[in-house]
C-alpha cells in the first residue's frame, strides 16, 4: 500500500469520526436540555405540592405499597 492510499484512508476514517463526534454531541446536548426541562418540572410539581400542604395544613401521606407486593 503506497502512502497516498494509506493517507487518503486515514482521511476517510477521520471524517467519519468527526461526523460520529458530531452526532454524539448533538444527541448529548439534546439529552441536556431534556433533562434541565425534566428538573425544572420537577420543581414545578414540588412547589405545587406544598401549596397544597400548606393549604390543608397537613402534608401528603407517602405512598404506601399494597400488602401483596
């Protein structure tokens, strides 16, 4: 194999790692900000729960599991 056809084979592989790093950042930071939104629900749903405690004066019975489990 002469060194053209080695280089032009590292170039090759090359531009697919760069794409591959690429659509796996992209997927990362997708995830990212999927999971800001999920904490930030999160807090949403918290507050509204001690708005509500708060209104009935006592807080939310933890969930039990049934017996049979």
């Amino acid at each position: 194999m002469n060194d053209g056809v080695r280089l032009e084979a590292l170039e090759f592989k090359c531009a697919h790692l760069e794409r591959a790093i690429q659509e796996l950042s992209d997927v990362l930071y997708q995830q990212s900000q999927r999971l800001d939104e999920t904490v930030l629900r999160n807090q949403q749903l918290k507050q509204q729960l001690e708005l509500i405690e708060s209104r009935v004066g006592e807080p939310a019975p933890e969930a039990e599991i049934p017996p049979h489990y």
